[in-house]
C-alpha cells in the first residue's frame, strides 16, 4: 500500500513539474486554463451582483412564496405592469398600452419552459426573476426593478393567467 502511494505521489509531482515548466501562453495551458477561468468570472460577477445586491443574506424562501401564489392579485399585478413601464419593452396580453418590442412578447409567458432561459417558469421562478433579473443572468437587459416578492407575485399572476394560479 505504501508504494502505491509514494508512486500516486511521485506521479502528482511529476505533473506539477511539468505544468509549471509550459510557457503561460501555450496551447495546453490555455486549453486547461481557459475554461476555468472563465468559470471564474461568472462566479465572480455573481457574487457581485448578489452581495451588492444583499441576496445572499437575506433569500426569501421561493417554494413557500410559490404556495402562496394563489393569494396574489392579477389585477394589481397589471397595475404594476403599467406603472412600472414594462409595456415600454414588452407587449403584455390585455394591456392595450403595452405594445412593446424590445423585450420577448408575454402573450405565451405560460407555456414557456424558461424564464429569462435561466429560471424554470414556475409561480416561484417567475416570481424571483421579477424581483431581480440580472441576479439570474447578469447579460440580460432586463433591469432590476425594484419590485419586492408580494408585487412580483402579483405581475406574475397576471402574466401566467390561469394556467400559473392555484
């Protein structure tokens, strides 16, 4: 047993000699460097937005909020919609002046797997990406908007319609 593992020694040593002897800028290095540190950046910038943010310390319980969506108001959830100006971006079913095109079109929001393609569309997933978009994807355009978890609820029992309601 001894020399199984002064030989995974020797081995793990060896390598390491060997990494550290390539140029920084070699066509190994690069292929095993990139990716992490790509990955890097994404969990930096996450954790960026989320502790500006105040996410981390204080994450509301989303399945919970997700059973209580029958107790959300559609129709204070289209008020919200348009004091919020997301008709700006977005055409929203219902709401004549909401004819947006810059943002996807919400008349199908129901039966779209994804939220913002990161999120799966649930009352409760709906619900966060309302809350704050770019703590989910911090490419998108969507900005955040300030809503707190009852008036997320609200829009996004408007937007899901029968079909999101319990």
């Amino acid at each position: 047993m001894r020399i199984f593992g002064f030989i995974v020694l020797t081995l793990a040593i060896a390598a390491a000699v060997v990494w550290s002897a390539l140029p920084p800028h070699s066509s190994l290095a690069a292929a095993v460097a990139a990716p992490a540190q790509q990955a890097q950046r994404q969990l930096s910038e996450w954790w960026r937005i989320n502790i500006r943010q105040g996410l981390t310390e204080r994450t509301p319980d989303y399945d919970a909020l997700s059973r209580q969506f029958h107790d959300a108001d559609p129709a204070r959830g289209a008020e919200l919609i348009r004091t919020h100006g997301c008709g700006a971006c977005h055409r929203v079913p219902g709401l004549r002046s909401a004819q947006g095109v810059v943002g996807p079109d919400l008349e199908d929001l129901a039966r779209q797997a994804y939220v913002g393609g990161v999120l799966p569309n649930t009352p409760g997933g709906l619900t966060r990406w309302l809350m704050n978009p770019p703590a989910h994807s911090p490419a998108t355009a969507m900005p955040n908007l300030g809503l707190n978890a009852d008036e997320a609820r609200d829009i996004a029992a408007y937007l899901l319609g029968r079909e999101g309601r319990t």
